[in-house]
C-alpha cells in the first residue's frame, strides 16, 4: 500500500519540490526491490539489512521533502508579509 502525500507528489520538472520528490519515488523503488530481493535471498540478514537501509532512505527523502516544504511556505509568507 502506497503512501498518500500532501500535497501530492509532483511530476513537473519546474516545480520547486521535484527534487524531493523525484528522490522519494527512488527510494520507493529501492525498498520495493529490497523486499522483493528479500523473499528469495538465502541470507536473511542481509536482506535485512538492505530492506532496514532502504526504509531509512525513504524515511531522510520524507523529512527533506517536509523541510523543503517548510521552507517554500516561510518564503511565501516573507514575500506576502
């Protein structure tokens, strides 16, 4: 089950958060193929391993991508104030 952003992830190259949101989907990507890898790997701790690595990636893509949000919303709210 994929996980649902807001806002959604933009696939405009122009956008401001294309960067991180381009990185998020790479790291989707490297976790599913972690877990696939992982139901036929015969080294369960390294497949373990690859799939708790994999999670962090996303988790870091996820705060950057809440951080550059963050920051888009104080530089709007600095140019209207």
């Amino acid at each position: 089950m994929a996980k649902i952003y807001d806002p959604p992830l933009t696939v405009d190259g122009h956008s401001p958060l294309y960067r991180v949101d381009k990185a998020i989907k790479l790291a989707q990507q490297r976790l599913d193929a972690a877990i696939d890898s992982k139901r036929h790997h015969t080294n369960q701790n390294l497949a373990n391993e690859v799939v708790r690595e994999a999670r962090d990636g996303l988790r870091k893509s996820e705060k950057l991508r809440a951080l550059r949000i963050m920051e888009l919303a104080a530089a709007a709210n600095a140019t209207a104030g």
